[in-house]
C-alpha cells in the first residue's frame, strides 16, 4: 500500500481523526493577510499628502518657432524679419505637487529614485497661505515682464532707443500713498530728479526718514501731476507702500506668445529669439540650442531654478547646447548629460557671442561651468 496501516488488537484499521488541510490553511492564511496588508498600505501610500514638490523635466520650446495653435511665438509688426534656421529653446521644468494637488506617498518615493527629478518642500515654490491660483497669477506676471525687458534689450542690442519708465503697479492695503498715487501712475521724477529705474525710485524714497512727504511728479492720463505723498517705515526701510513695474516705450511692436509658461527665466533666450529675427541670417547657424536665464534691462542674465531637469529636458528636445547662467554652474557641473555642452554666461552680449561662435564653429573660447 505504500505506507504502514495502524490496526487495533484484533486487526482492525484505526482511523486517526485529522483536521483537513490544517497545514495549507494556515499558509493561505498568512498570505491572505498579507496581500490585505499590502492593498491596505498602498491606499495609504495613494492617501497620504506629503509637503513637498517634485522637479521634473519640462518640455522646450522652439523660440524661432511656432507657439501654441502654430502660430509663430514672436511675431514683429512694422519692420522687416528675416529667415532663420535652427533652434534657440527655451527650457522648462514640469513642477508635481502644490496646494491642490499635493504630493501622496508614492510620488515621494518615485521623485527620490528617479535620478532626473528632484524633492523639494513645498513652500519653497508655494509659499505659506498662497493658493496655487495666486502663484500662477504671479508667475504670469513674471513671464510678461521677462518678455519686456527681453525685447528691450535686444532692441537695444539693435541699436535702436529704448527708454523705460517706471509705474505705479498696485497700492499696498493701507498704504500711506492710497488717495495720492493711482494704479497706473507713470513715475517722472521724485524730488526733481528723472527716475527710469526701480533702484532710482527706491533710492529717492530711501533718502528721506519715515515720516516726511516726497515730491512725486508723475504722468496719469496724459498729464503731469505734482504730489506730496507721506512715507512710514517698514523693514527698517523708508517707503510710500506701492509696488512697482517697469515698462518700455519700444520703437518696434515685438509680441511673444508664449502659451501657458509661467516664470522668467526664459528671458535671455527671448531676447536672443527677437535678436535673430531682426538680423540677416541665421544666427545659429543651423545649430541646436537650448538655454534658460533671467534677462533684465540692462541685459544681466541671472540664475534659475531647475537647472538640472532643465538640461536633461534640452537634450531630450534635441539640443547639442546649453547656455547657462553663470550664477548656476555650481548645479551644472557632475549633472550634464551626455552629448550635451554647456557654456556659461552672464550678460545677453555673451549669449549672443556664444551663438555666433557655435554657428561659426570656433567654440574653443567658449567658457564650460566649472
């Protein structure tokens, strides 16, 4: 039979009582709470809303291109164009996470493995109490000055006149300039003397102990107005309580449509894009080029945030070269991808240099990030 039968005295079989499939009950068991466990802990990993954001690389975006529907990103009215070739993108990084779309457990765990992401506390993009509305608002204020102050210098890299004059952006709540400065006001002078820069106009305010009252003279609706407007302190600083922006009186009608992009650091790769297609030829010469930096109007190409997702996006779109803010190469440098080269630069002449020598092929004066 194969196996020893226990009998009684007589000879009889016993039959030995035995709790059916006691020893696969009990491993189905355990693997049955296990898998309840697992489900459980991934809903909880799915529930769980961490404070932080996650950078992921962005797409780019051909400046000497097409923009949202296909219509040419910059577009110049009442002067002449020229062909060009080529790329100059503008870079981009995909932010996951903020007040409505917080990040949960896995997406905090997927941003740490992944090498081309980066964790960051959320209220170093969002700041505490402001809504993911408000710092889209602010950072669509940002791109639209960035567009300014690129067109400004590239016009002026032109040679043409451009002169900038500063305004009244908004009043502060329960500012001591509320009923004497309006939304709108162009600053002409402050004390008698012209004032065409936000650190002119902060200067003349710093002058004076908090307090006394400044002569404002300022253009609303055509006209000029003198103003007495009272001064607090505030931050140990001397101040009226507005917020200022700059604005240009251009010579040529420049726009960019830029679709939904927020921020400024696309501004030195505008100004190069706007440079392009006012001048014979290809700048570029045919080459791809991606780049990211601030621009202001005096042409200082500043650092960013995102740097490192910002090359990795550059050279999934295609490009061979990177134009980094020199402020940013302490994060370029052990992060460049392969195929990829990068030069530093901190002024849009050097940018535009940078070009030109990539189209000309004689780059061995061209600074890398070290």
């Amino acid at each position: 039979m194969g196996r020893d039968a226990v009998t009684d005295a007589e000879g009889h079989p016993i039959v030995i009582a035995q709790e059916p499939g006691t020893g696969l009950s009990r491993r189905a068991g355990i693997w049955l709470v296990a898998t309840f466990v697992g489900i459980a802990l991934a809903a909880l990993m799915s529930l769980i809303h961490l404070p932080y954001a996650i950078l992921q690389p962005g797409p780019v975006t051909n400046t000497l291109g097409n923009g949202p529907e296909g219509k040419p990103l910059i577009t110049v009215a009442n002067k002449s164009t020229y062909p060009t070739t080529g790329a100059l993108d503008f870079t981009t990084v995909a932010v996951l996470g903020g007040p409505t779309n917080p990040v949960n457990g896995w997406e905090w765990i997927g941003g740490h493995l992944d090498q081309t992401s980066e964790v960051v506390p959320e209220d170093e993009l969002f700041p505490k109490g402001a809504t993911t509305t408000e710092v889209d608002q602010e950072s669509a204020a940002e791109m639209a000055d960035s567009q300014q102050e690129a067109i400004a210098v590239a016009l002026r890299g032109l040679g043409l006149t451009v002169p900038q004059v500063i305004s009244i952006d908004s009043l502060v709540k329960g500012s001591p300039a509320t009923g004497v400065l309006r939304t709108g006001d162009v600053v002409v002078s402050i004390d008698g003397r012209a004032v065409t820069t936000l650190e002119a106009v902060r200067a003349a305010i710093g002058a004076h102990k908090p307090g006394q009252r400044i002569a404002f003279m300022v253009r609303r609706a055509g006209q000029e107005r003198a103003l007495s407007v009272p001064t607090v302190a505030s931050g140990g600083r001397t101040v009226v309580g507005v917020l200022l922006r700059t604005a240009f009186v251009f010579p040529v009608k420049v726009s960019i449509n830029a679709g939904d992009v927020g921020g400024p650091s696309a501004g030195m790769m505008f100004s190069l894009a706007v440079y392009d297609k006012l001048t014979p030829g290809a700048l570029t010469g045919g080459a791809n080029i991606a780049g990211t930096g601030t621009i202001d109007s005096a042409g200082n190409v500043g650092p960013i945030g995102g740097i490192q997702q910002k090359l990795v996006g550059a050279t999934r779109g295609g490009a061979t070269w990177f134009l980094a803010p020199a402020g940013n190469c302490n994060e370029v440098v052990g992060h460049i991808p392969d195929g990829l080269k990068v030069v530093k630069v901190a002024t849009f002449t050097q940018a535009r240099e940078a070009v030109a020598a990539i189209a000309a092929r004689q780059t061995a004066s061209l600074l890398p990030c070290t």
